[in-house]
C-alpha cells in the first residue's frame, strides 16, 4: 500500500491496535447474545456492564446515564427528536449556524412537522456567545443544542455557560461532543448538560458505534422501538465487540489526554511556523481555545478543493471546508457563519493531526505546500 500521510483526523482516526485486541473475542467466541438467561452469555453481559462503567468514569457520568448507539448521527438524532415526540412537536429548538449537518438536517425535519428552530449567529472565531442565546430563549423553548466542539475549525465552546443560561429558563441542554470526546477532559456534571453525543471512530474506536449520555432525571422519547435493551430506550441487540473496543480507546485517549495535547499543539506550532518561513500566506481560522490538532487555513485565489486533490496525489490527505460532505461542493456553511470573505471560504483546508501523525509528517506537508504555492 502506497506510504500515506494521514491528516484528516476529525473526519475519523485509525482503530487502536489494542482496541481492535480487546474486541476480537467478542466477535469470535463470545459472541452469544447477551439478552439471554444461559451461561454461554455471561462474559458479554459482563463486557456490556464493564464497558458502560469505563465509558461513565471518563466523562463523570453514572453508568445507568450511559446509551450505547451506532455513533455521532444517531445520538444527535435521538436527542432532537427525544425531546420533539416528548412535547408532541409543538415549541422551539434553539442552535446554532455551525453545528454539523446531524443536528442542522435534523432540524429541518421538525421544522417540517411544526416545531420552530432558532439558528443562533457565531463571532468570526466561531464561537456561539451566551448573550444571543439569552435573546433567543422564550416561553416555548423546549431544547438548546448547542456544539462543544466545531468539526470544521475546531473552535471550543463556552458550553458551561451556555447551558446555564438554558437552565435559568427551564430548558433542556443538549451537546454534540463528536469532535471533543477523547481530545479534551470531558465532565458533565462540570459543563451542566442534560445530554451529549459522542462517536467511538473520532477516538480510535470503531466506526458505526458511540453513546449518548442523558442526565437520570431527563426523560425524552426512546429512539429505536423493540426489545428491552438499553432501559427500552434504545432497542437492539447489543454491539458488544464494538462497545468493548470503543470503552478501551476512549479510556485509553483519556489516560494519555495532556500528552497527546502536549504533541498535536506541538505539530500545530511546526506546521506554522514551517509556513511563515516559507513564506507561504495563509490565513488560520478558529478560536484560540481549539481541539488540538485541528488546524483550518485559508489560501485566498487558491480552490480548497483543487489543493485537496493536489496534496492526495502527493500522498497526503486533507479535507476542505466542507469536510464530512463530499458531495456537496458549496462554500463551508461553517465558514459562511463567521462571515469569512469568499474568496478565503473558497481557498480552505482542513489539517486535523491525531495522536499517530509525527514532526515529519508536518514537515512533508509543508515541503509539500511549499511545491503547491512556489
Ligand atoms: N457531529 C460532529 C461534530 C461530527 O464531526 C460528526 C462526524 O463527522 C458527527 C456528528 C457524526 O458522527 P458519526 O460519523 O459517528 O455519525
């Protein structure tokens, strides 16, 4: 296989050697389902149990408030559409302009059966500011959702803040922590949020798994309707060898969070500082509080996606402003909230380092842009 270099870590990261140990025998020989009364079934309940107390401790929830899901969509789905079945579609839905199309679409569908959805502005950082919420909030506001992390520019929150605010009003606080959870110290009882979406394939966990975490005294509408599993909130056989290596990655990513900090703010210095000396001028978008490795730039009178496909023939993989959405060619709706110039939108990419990449990775990539510009 062709030597890559992979930097597009916030699109999905590479499954732990060891994860991938963890859940093997899961899938080879306990595999009996975990529903059933018979002995054959007891080590996967166990996994199940164990799995679920791992994934609470790292986020400071209690086990029973953790849900296990088939990953970022799903939990952002149920969430909307929890507390939209629950209040019979009838109120508000406060978010914001640069959530990921999970919530946004997602929005859209109840704002087709009757409920009204407030999209908030962000500054040109990125960041949603709690006075705008306070303005948005009124008597028919049923939930706030709200991002801890942007996917496209790695912006950081004030999500603490924000779902006070909600609280003051009575009204319930969701967080789509797809691009946090693994990459920043994550308590919920701190950040005070009544729900949180997570995805096991943006922590070196499987793709097609991840959980919702939902407060003991929250009560929204089940998701999957079926059989008893998950509390009967969520029906389904239960994934056990995904959940298994899922709750192993992410116990793992918290156990070594300050280095893996410590190393992708490093390769984000390197990489700057190897473009300012090459003279190359760009633009970097975002908040100065960031997921580590997520480093957005702007190369206005280049296309975005013409440098994406030049970087791929050299062996490195990047994403444009609108990543996660090939399909879709139009500028970032993310970049469009913070009111970048056209000209910058059009010319951006996505680097998103992971705890795998090296300084030189960093430099190859530089090297590379260097060839692209001169
Ligand atoms: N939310 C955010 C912020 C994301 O970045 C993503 C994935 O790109 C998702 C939700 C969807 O997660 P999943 O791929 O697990 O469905």
């Amino acid at each position: 296989m062709k030597e890559y270099i992979y930097a597009d870590n916030a699109a999905t990261t590479k499954l732990d050697k060891d994860a991938f140990e963890a859940m093997k025998p899961y899938l080879l020989e306990e595999y009996g389902n975990v529903s059933q009364p018979y002995s054959f079934s007891r080590n996967g309940k166990r996994a199940l149990k164990d799995a679920r107390e791992t994934i609470a401790r790292c986020i400071n929830a209690e086990p029973e408030e953790i849900f296990f899901t088939s990953g970022g969509t799903e939990s952002d789905n149920w969430a909307l559409k929890g507390v939209a079945f629950k209040n019979k579609f009838i109120g508000n839905i406060v978010t914001s302009e640069i959530e990921h199309h999970a919530i946004l679409n997602t929005c859209k569908i109840l704002n087709d059966v009757g409920m009204t959805i407030k999209y908030l502005a962000v500054t040109k950082n990125g960041q949603v500011e709690v006075k705008e919420l306070k303005e948005n909030l009124d008597s028919k506001t049923k939930l706030v959702t709200i991002m801890l992390a942007n996917n496209e520019v790695g912006s950081i929150q004030p999500i603490k803040e924000l779902a006070e605010a909600a609280h003051k009003r009575d009204v319930l606080f969701h967080t789509d922590a797809v691009q946090a959870v693994g990459h920043m110290k994550i308590d919920v009882k701190d950040l005070k949020v009544d729900m949180l979406s997570a995805s096991a394939h943006k922590f070196n966990g499987p793709k097609g798994i991840g959980f919702f975490y939902k407060k003991k005294k929250v009560q929204i509408a089940p998701y999957m309707n079926g059989g008893a599993q998950e509390k009967g909130l969520r029906a389904g056989t239960e994934n056990i060898a995904f959940i298994v290596a899922m709750a192993y990655a992410l116990k793992k990513n918290c156990e070594e969070l300050e280095q893996n900090e410590k190393h992708l703010f490093h390769l984000e210095r390197v990489l700057e500082h190897g473009l300012r000396e090459n003279n190359i001028v760009y633009q970097r978008n975002g908040a100065e509080v960031h997921i580590p490795g997520n480093v957005s730039l702007s190369f206005p009178g280049y296309e975005g996606e013409v440098l994406l496909h030049r970087l791929d023939l050299m062996g490195i993989s990047v994403s444009t402003g609108s990543a996660c959405d090939s399909v879709n060619t139009q500028i970032s709706h993310v970049l469009q909230a913070m009111k970048l110039d056209e000209a910058s939108a059009r010319g951006t990419i996505r680097i998103s380092f992971g705890k795998n990449n090296t300084v030189e990775d960093v430099k190859k990539i530089v090297l590379a842009l260097t060839k692209l510009f001169n």
